[in-house]
C-alpha cells in the first residue's frame, strides 16, 4: 500500500463531510504534538548522549 493510498484510506474511513474531516485531523495532529511534547519527548530526553559532553583543553591540563 502506497503512502497516497493510506491517506486516502484514511480520508474515506472518517465520518461527516470534508469540513467535518479537517477538523477530526486537525484535532489529531495537536493531540498528537501535545502527547509528544509532554510525555515521549521528556522521556527520551535522558536517554540521549547529547548532555554526556567532554571538553578537553587544548593544552591536554584539566
């Protein structure tokens, strides 16, 4: 199944008219950005290495 096809999948699974679809989407893609913003983000954010930085001095001392 393409990635064209899904969306209209999609598209024809939702109910009501097109007005109505846009804003079931819309709703969707904020709860979406909300969830990933307050519980998957703060979650991996630990488990990353960026905050595991080491600076060495140029002159090898320190």
């Amino acid at each position: 199944m393409t990635g064209v096809s899904l969306y209209a999948a999609l598209w024809r699974r939702l109910p009501g008219r097109w007005p109505l679809k846009v804003g079931i989407l819309a709703v969707a893609a904020v709860v979406i950005c909300v969830l990933l913003f307050l519980v998957v983000f703060p979650w991996v954010e630990p488990r990353l290495p960026f905050n595991h930085v080491t600076v060495n001095s140029p002159g090898g001392g320190g």
